[in-house]
C-alpha cells in the first residue's frame, strides 16, 4: 500500500506516468522484484476457481 501512495504521490508531482515509474522501480533488483512478488502471493493466495483455470491451460 505504501508502495501504492508513493507511486500515485510521484504521478501527482511529475505528471508522466513512465517516469514515475522509474523513479519507484529504479532501485529494484530482479531478486528484490522476485522476493516481493512471492511475498505478495503469500499473504495473497490464488482462489480455487483460478488454480482451476491455470490447470485448464496448461494442458490444452
């Protein structure tokens, strides 16, 4: 969420979307990137239903 105003904040003040977000991401490493993303899927768990559907496409 933190992340969220930060970025939103920065828009605000420079008006121009990619720049804004490089100036979040900049910094980020792949495995800064990767280790938030898990962290995220962690505490956020894929439903049934979209587990259901990934399966459904990776098989044809």
């Amino acid at each position: 969420m933190e992340d969220m105003r930060r970025f939103i904040s920065l828009l605000r003040d420079s008006g121009d979307y990619t720049l804004s977000r490089r100036q979040l991401y900049d910094d980020l490493t792949v495995d800064g990137v990767f280790e938030s993303a898990s962290a995220y899927m962690k505490e956020h768990p894929l439903s049934p239903e979209t587990k259901a559907r990934l399966e459904k496409y990776k098989n044809g």
